[in-house]
C-alpha cells in the first residue's frame, strides 16, 4: 500500500544534526510512552487499541445513520478542539461545495457549525436557513460552560424545543460531554438526549477521533472506520524511537530549526478544502508548545492563491520562516486543458495536461524558489486525500506534536494561558 511519506531534502538541515539531536526524541519517546512526563494524565490518544470503545463507536454510527435519514441540516455546537477536527475533517474528504449540492448528491445533511465564534450576525444568520428544514444540533463541551458554545446552546437548544416542543426536540438534540460529571452530562440524564462520551484522559486539541470529531463525520457520510483504521496503523508505525519514524523525524526537524532562529512554521497546502485541516493544525502546535515564554509560531496559507499576497514576505522577507507543504499526490478529481482555437491567453501549450499537472508544477517551482531564496522546506506527501490517510495523518501531526513539545521543554498537553482572557472577559462581563 502507498504510505504517507517525509522529504526533507530542502530542509537545510544536514542528517548529523539529525543523528545529534536522536539522543533527545528518544528520551521524549520514553517520557510519553512511559507515562512519565508532564502532561501524562492527557496522553489517552496515544494507544487507540484501548481509547476506541467499540460499542460507542457502534452506536455512534446508528444514531449518525438516523441522523442522515431524518434531517436536512446538523448543527455542531462547539469551539476549539471540539469543532476543528470535525470541520477539518468533513470538508477535507468531502466536496468543495458540499452544502450547496441537492440533497440526493450529498452523502448527509447540510451541516453548519456554530459556538466557535461570539457573534450575533454569524448566529442569526444561521438561523435564517432553518425555516421549513428538518434539524439536528449536537454540542460538544467537557464542562459546558466554555462561552462560546453554552451561548450558541442555550440559543438553539431553546429554538428546538419552541419549535418542536420538549419531546420531539429530546431526538433532534445530541451532546458528548465528560463521561460523569458537567452541566451537560446532568442536561443528557435529566431530559433523556442521547449522548456521548469524551475520554477523561483526552484534551481538546487530541480528541477529532474520539466521538468529538466521529459524530459530525460520520453524520457528513464519512467512512470512520477507515478513519480510525489509518489512524490505528499510523499509532504502531510511529510508535518506535527509530530514524525511520518519519513523525519523530518531523518533530526533530522543527527543533533543529527553531534553535537556529526560525521561530514561524508556515503550513502550506495546494488544495482549497484543506483551509481547515490547518486551523486544526494551528491548534494542535500552537496550543501545545505555545507557553514559558517558548514556542514554533505555527501559520498556515493556502497556494497557489497566497502567492499572490505571502509568497512575496516567504519569499524575500525576514529569514526566521521555515515551510511544511502537505502535497496530495493523487487529486479527487481532475481536468484536462482543452486546445483553444484563438489561443488569446497563450495557453495552448498546456493542451491535454491537466489542472493538477499545472497546479503540481506550482508547488515544485515555488519549493525550488523558496529554498533557493533560504526557507527550509519539508514535504509531506500523502497518497490520497481519502479516510484512511487522513487518520494517518491526524496521528501523525499528534505524535509530532507530543515529542516536539517535550523537546521544547513544554508540558505539550495544557494551556493555562487560554484561562487568562476568559478570567478578564468574565470580570469585565460583571460574573
């Protein structure tokens, strides 16, 4: 089977700085794996094998498929890490345009995400496209008590039941929240929603294979199996402390580069609907690593169109920049360039290559420029933009992010410093 591969030929980093730095991804290796690092109480995600309960997931697929039979839109309610993986996720494997295709060409309902944001435009907004549709809500909180998503809850909780009254709204309205205690947990046990559980010993930023990030997938007709299935693969192939671990050698790479001045890690992509697949990734590393005064600033673009705008500050800016590009090297779908009689715009040289060909050699020329100009650059190539190697992926950027956080010198597993905003907004706010 084709794999998921790491080119770091233009890294600018030669292979003794790699075999200097093994020392140290092998002692962050035994911190995680041996449970003995900060952090630790979070490390649920590292062995799927017994993180996946079988029976949930089991269920979680039957509600999904009742879900998909008996509703025209699915709104998920959540910030952070309970929305960008599932956001990721779905418009990574699905079509560009999912939510505006007829009903009998998409795989599930329309699907909208809501309570990752404080605005009342953004909300009324959405509640403009729900009249005369059949509706479902989920909201996906530990505490339930985030801003964001208990204020987009409480709105819409409240529309389902004064829409359909407090019975029929008790089969349109999921939650996955802690496994026992919470606001939502009560909510579910008093008005009898069907929930579902986040692990204990998983944070936010690592839960998109957990029921946080399976129920929306798996309600947009995503195949979860195959999802988990890559993702349990990728859990044993990169679970050694080997130079053949491509995931440690990434982790690797991004210190060397960071304790020679390249504090930012660009994310480029040359597919439009992996947008969110790097907000998740922002996340992920920024979350992680971004605390005791350290940390990889992790920024992401979208080529070919942010060379019209970044490319000039990557290509001849300050050198403090280093590029990680996810090359899909198989595209969903593909075009062949017509011959034009006229030839008007001088293109008829491209006459029966494709668009992926031209957007391919897009990505080539602009790695060749960026390294000759003095960016490192890492290539990930994945096979096929498909389930399987997206769960792949998911693990992969996971384990990095644990070793790299722990080569930094960070607990990669809080985040005290998102409290301190939320404790000014809640003074401020008079609670």
């Amino acid at each position: 089977m084709d794999n998921i591969s790491l080119d770091y030929s233009k890294a600018l980093v030669e292979e003794h700085e790699l075999k200097n730095i093994w020392p140290y991804v092998k002692t962050a290796h035994d911190l995680l794996h041996k449970k003995a690092g900060p952090g630790r109480e979070y490390t649920g995600w590292l062995d799927l094998t017994n993180s996946i309960d079988r029976d949930e997931i089991k269920r979680l697929k039957t509600v999904s498929r009742y879900i998909r039979e008996n509703t025209d839109i699915f709104i998920s309610i959540g910030v952070g890490g309970s929305y960008l993986g599932a956001r990721a996720c779905i418009e990574a494997l699905n079509h560009n345009f999912y939510n505006a295709l007829p009903g009998d060409r998409r795989k599930g309902p329309q699907i909208y995400f809501v309570g990752n944001n404080l605005s009342s435009s953004y909300m009324l907004d959405l509640l403009d496209l729900l009249e005369g549709k059949d509706l479902a809500i989920s909201v996906i909180s530990k505490s339930g008590t985030t801003m964001e998503p208990a204020l987009a809850f409480r709105i819409f909780r409240q529309y389902m039941i004064n829409r359909y009254g407090h019975e029929e709204a008790k089969k349109r309205i999921y939650i996955i929240t802690d496994k026992s205690k919470g606001i939502l947990r009560s909510l579910a046990q008093r008005e009898g929603y069907t929930s579902f559980t986040i692990p204990e010993d998983i944070g936010g930023r690592y839960s998109v294979l957990t029921p946080v990030g399976l129920l929306p997938m798996a309600v947009a007709g995503i195949d979860i199996d195959e999802i988990l299935q890559g993702a349990l693969d990728g859990a044993e192939e990169y679970s050694k402390d080997t130079g053949e671990n491509i995931s440690y050698k990434y982790a690797a790479l991004r210190n060397i580069l960071y304790k020679r001045g390249k504090y930012i890690e660009i994310l480029a992509h040359y597919e439009p609907n992996l947008h969110y697949f790097a907000e998740w990734w922002k996340q992920l590393f920024g979350e992680s690593e971004g605390k005791d005064k350290k940390g990889i600033y992790p920024s992401s673009v979208s080529f070919t169109e942010d060379l019209h705008s970044l490319g000039q500050l990557i290509q001849d800016g300050r050198r403090n920049i280093f590029e990680t590009t996810i090359n899909i090297l198989n595209p969903r779908r593909d075009l062949v360039i017509e011959e034009d009689e006229e030839d008007l715009d001088g293109l008829n040289y491209l006459a029966g290559k494709t668009i992926d060909y031209v957007n391919k050699k897009a990505f080539e020329g602009t790695l060749l420029a960026h390294f000759e100009g003095g960016v490192p650059s890492i290539v990930i190539n994945i096979p096929h933009m498909k389930e399987y190697y997206l769960g792949k992926l998911i693990y992969f950027f996971e384990k990095a992010c644990a070793i790299s956080g722990y080569l930094l010198g960070v607990n990669p597993f809080n985040q005290p410093g998102v409290e301190e905003y939320k404790k000014n907004m809640f003074r401020l706010l008079g609670k």
